[in-house]
C-alpha cells in the first residue's frame, strides 16, 4: 500500500481520536524512518520518547525476537525469566524495592494512586486519600489520572472527575502547604519535568521542598516518571538530578523500546502495602515486553548517559542564537522550544524536508533516540534551523 492508500483506510475505520501528519511510517533502523512511498525522515520524536534507541535496535531486536520465539505471555500466574531480570534491573539501579509491570504509563499511575490511598487509609485513616498534584500536570487519559492531571483542557467533556485530587502552583512551596493544611492528605505527585505541560523542568529547590513537606507529614512522595525515565534526561530515572528519592515512581513509554510496559517502583514501606490480589495486570511483565525492557536498561550505563547530555547540549548549543527561538527549556533529550512563529508550522516545514519533530502545548519538542549518531543529529538541526528561519521569514 502506498501512503494514500494507508491514510484513506486509516481514516474510514480508525477512531477519530488523533490530528495525525500526513506520513504513512512503515520502516526504520535507529534514527532514520521511511514512509510507505521510501521518502527517508530523522526521527527526532521517537513515537512520543518511546523507542529509547530508535526504529529496530539490532541488540533489542535479537532480545525481543528471541523471546517471542520462546514464549510470548505466561500471565501473572506464574512467573516467567524476563520479568524477573527486570525487576532486579530496575531495583539495583535504584535502590527502591519492589516493581510492579503493567502496559502503559496510565496504568503505572493508576497504582502509584492505589499505593498513596492505601497508604493514606493504612497510616492516617481512610479519610486521607486526598493526594496534591500540580497545575500544568499530565498522568495520564484514564478518568482517574485524567483527574490528577492539573490542565482544564482534558476534563472537558469527561466530567465528573474522581474526587480527591487537588493542584498546587509549580514551584510555589507556599501553595502546596496550604493544601496540605486545608485537606486530609495521602500524597503529592509531580513531575520533575512537565512534558505535555511545555517541557517545563521543575526548580531543584521546589522538587527538594516537596520532598521535605511529604517527610515531615509523612505523605508519600510520588514522582510520575513516564517521560522523563529510562535515560531521557542524562540520569536513569529524572529525579536523579533533584538529589531526591522518591517513595514510589512510574515508567512507561521508553523502557521498552517501542513494546508496551509500564511499571510503578516502590519503596519498602509502600510494598508492603500490596498483597496478592490487591493490583493486577493481564499483560503486566509480559516477557516479550520485558525482554526489550531489560535490553534497553541493561545498556544504560554511565557512558550512555553521559552521551544523552552531550547530545542535549548539542541542540541547546545550535539553538542558542537562533533568531525566533525565545526560550529553550527541559533536560537531557526532552526538550522544550519556545519560538516566535508558529511550532505547527515548523513541524509542518520539518516534514517537508525530512525530519519528525513535535509539540508540547505551543512549544516545538524534540526527543530524539539516545543514541542518535551526531552526523545524523546535525544533519537534523541544520534543517529544524532552516525551518525556523523559514517560517521567521514569512511571519515577517
């Protein structure tokens, strides 16, 4: 099928629910994907941060393919060997202690939400389950972390909410104790980068002072890792570069590599909470997944990480004076553009000459394969500089 063929057939019986581009994908290897009519283009989205080391990693691919060939789901029946390598993975690199596998970063925050509740009911009483988000958040599309997510725009036409939620100003300290004061709480849950918020990286001093609020009122520190985790910012996990430690945190969308994993990491104390039957998942740890996932983790390492800061600033460095770009925001390879002309008509000229780029509210975002070669990565933004060029040219 040609590229209108596919997008015709997408559109007569696929659900409306996304504005796509007009780009038909149907093969890649790392940084460079192709269409189905063979036009080439420099992944600089990677699916929403989710293929960590872009299209069809060969070491990822002999994982995945090797287990599908072994055996593709068990259920949580019983257990299965790539699970539990992950588990130990995500564990050792942590220090937390326990993980639970689901299928998506919604999910993953759906029990850290079940974690804090029972945590409030357990520690406080059952009239603590009031958990303290921020505004401009995101967690998720499901009702309930549709409700702990601080942006109006998505409670629209999904009404009524699940009660037990309420939003703190970012970085104002002062408005999250007033929440806490005003209502029988269990948590705050934030991220340290707001993603679909504009990549809007949080002040260490804020990140730090929730940490002590939640200590001092012993309410669970909650960090939504979605995102931001599996290398995305230069550090395995985001809060890394907070010098904080969360009680429990959730993953999904780059730990496995383009395969559907989600996981929500606890402490002790919050383990302890969950007993059999108390959560559970039909593909949660299947192995398939977790064999990608413990591809992608297990690579990870300093010298990797060292790469996805390099590479970051790399962009930070070719963008710096760029006339129309106003402001450059986030961390590691989660990054924000705020321009003076249109991010949509950018990303509409970007297409145009080969390169995938996205949006975060008004802003253009870039997240790009950890390992994205830097011939590649230039040759990337010499056209996103070109682009905006263009379009500062005809704004004018």
């Amino acid at each position: 099928m040609n590229s209108h063929e596919i997008m015709e057939l997408d559109g007569k019986y696929a659900a409306n629910t996304y504005a796509r581009f007009p780009v038909a994908l149907v093969e890649g290897m790392g940084s460079e994907l192709y269409d189905a009519d063979g036009k080439r283009y420099i992944d600089m989205g990677t699916g929403i941060g989710v293929s960590a080391f872009g299209a069809c990693d060969p070491e990822w691919q002999i994982a995945v393919t090797e287990q599908a060939a072994k055996l593709q789901h068990t259920s949580n029946l019983y257990y299965n060997e790539p699970s539990a390598k992950l588990a130990e993975i995500i564990c050792k690199g942590t220090g937390m202690s326990r993980v639970f596998f689901c299928n998506s970063g919604a999910e993953a925050n759906e029990c850290a939400i079940k974690a804090a509740r029972k945590y409030g009911e357990v520690t406080h009483g059952a009239e603590h389950y009031t958990i303290i988000n921020l505004k401009n958040s995101f967690h998720g599309r499901t009702i309930t972390t549709l409700s702990a997510t601080g942006q109006d725009v998505f409670h629209k036409d999904f009404c009524p909410m699940t009660p037990g939620f309420v939003f703190a100003d970012a970085n104002d300290l002062s408005s999250v104790e007033a929440l806490i004061a005003e209502h029988k709480c269990c948590a705050i849950m934030i991220e340290v980068v707001q993603g679909e918020g504009g990549v809007i990286a949080l002040d260490a001093d804020f990140v730090k002072g929730c940490e002590k609020l939640c200590r001092d009122h012993d309410l669970l520190f909650v960090i939504d890792e979605v995102q931001t985790g599996n290398g995305r910012t230069g550090e395995l996990y985001a809060y890394m570069n907070f010098g904080v430690k969360p009680d429990v945190f959730s993953t999904a969308k780059g730990i496995a590599g383009g395969l559907p994993m989600g996981a929500t990491v606890m402490n002790e104390k919050v383990a302890a909470l969950f007993t059999p039957g108390s959560n559970g998942s039909t593909f949660g740890a299947n192995p398939v997944c977790a064999a990608g996932a413990v591809s992608i983790l297990s690579r990870l390492d300093r010298a990797m990480l060292d790469g996805v800061k390099e590479r970051g600033s790399y962009i930070r460095e070719r963008l710096a004076d760029v006339k129309g770009v106003k402001s450059i925001s986030g961390l590691g390879l989660m990054i924000g553009i705020e321009l003076e002309c249109d991010a949509g008509a950018v990303i509409t000229r970007l297409i145009e000459k080969g390169v995938l780029a996205l949006k975060a509210k008004t802003k253009l975002r870039l997240l790009p394969p950890l390992n994205i070669p830097m011939d590649i990565l230039a040759e990337a933004m010499d056209k996103i500089v070109l682009a905006i060029g263009e379009e500062m040219s005809k704004a004018q």
